[in-house]
C-alpha cells in the first residue's frame, strides 16, 4: 500500500514537471507591449498592411504578433531581420513552415495568400518589431 503511494506521488510529479517543460515556450508569449486593450496608433503607410495581416495571420500570431495558442509571437528575437529574413516570411505564407522553434506544430501554407500581400503587411510587421524595440 505505501509502496503504491510512493509509485503514483512519484508519477504525479514526473507528468507535473514533463508538462511544465511542454508548456514553457508558450508561457513566453506575450512579447510585444501591445494588446487589443493598449494598441499602438499605426502610421498610415502601414494600415493595408495591418489589414492584411489581420486577415492571414492574426488568428495564429496574434493582431499585434504576440502570439496565440496556435502560433508564435512574430516580437521575438528568432524574427528579427538578421534571424528570419524577409524571404522567410513568403515562404511561411507560401509554402508554410515545418514546426522547429516551437510546440505550436506547422504553418500551414495560408489559403489565398499572395506575393503581393507579403509584399505589404511585411513592412508592419518589420515597423511593429522596431516599436517593440525587437530590432
Ligand atoms: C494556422 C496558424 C498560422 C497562421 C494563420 C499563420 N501562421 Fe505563421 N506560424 C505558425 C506556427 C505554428 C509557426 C511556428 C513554427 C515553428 O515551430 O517554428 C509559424 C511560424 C511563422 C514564421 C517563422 C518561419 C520560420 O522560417 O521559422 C513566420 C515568418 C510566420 N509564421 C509568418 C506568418 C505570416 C506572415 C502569416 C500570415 C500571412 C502567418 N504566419 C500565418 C502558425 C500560423
């Protein structure tokens, strides 16, 4: 009977600390000093882009990029300019992107995304990392 005890406290605590491992890079989320209650005021070079950005990738990277449940925060040093150039940002709305950084699984190619979109919501982004001091 104790020895019962012992085995399960011990399996309890192993199963606490595997999933405070799988939780930790999603714990970091919040990375930019924006949210849905604080938005920055965006430059008006850059609105199509936002717009653009909240159609495609919002849902996964948040609408200030500081992540979701289902994607990463895009205000993170892994993509600054020098990490993840701009043509990782075509190929991931592309083609999509296998899961390495992260334990959020892979980016799906984004239906109905173009060159031309990449072309004008990356330039918010690139602004809302430099605002966020990512870069
Ligand atoms: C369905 C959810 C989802 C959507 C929609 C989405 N992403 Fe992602 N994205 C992810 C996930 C998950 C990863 C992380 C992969 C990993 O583990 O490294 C990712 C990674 C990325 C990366 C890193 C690429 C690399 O080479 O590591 C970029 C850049 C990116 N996304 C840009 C975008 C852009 C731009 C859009 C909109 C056009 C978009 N994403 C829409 C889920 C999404």
């Amino acid at each position: 009977m104790n020895f019962h005890f012992m085995v399960s406290t011990k399996s309890l605590s192993i199963t606490v600390a595997l999933s405070m491992l799988l939780l930790m890079p999603v714990a970091g989320v919040a990375a930019s000093k924006y949210s849905v209650d604080n938005p920055p005021k965006v430059p008006f070079k850059y609105a199509q882009g936002k717009k653009i950005f909240n159609n495609l990738c919002s849902k996964c990277h948040g609408e200030w990029g500081n992540g979701t449940t289902q994607g990463p925060p895009l205000m993170h040093g892994f993509y600054k300019p020098s990490h993840h150039g701009d043509p990782a940002f075509y190929r991931a709305a592309l083609k999509g992107v296998q899961a390495h950084h992260w334990r959020f699984g892979n980016m799906p190619p984004v239906p109905g995304a173009t060159r031309k979109d990449v072309d004008t919501l990356l330039p918010f982004v690139r602004w809302l990392q430099r605002e966020n001091g990512i870069y």
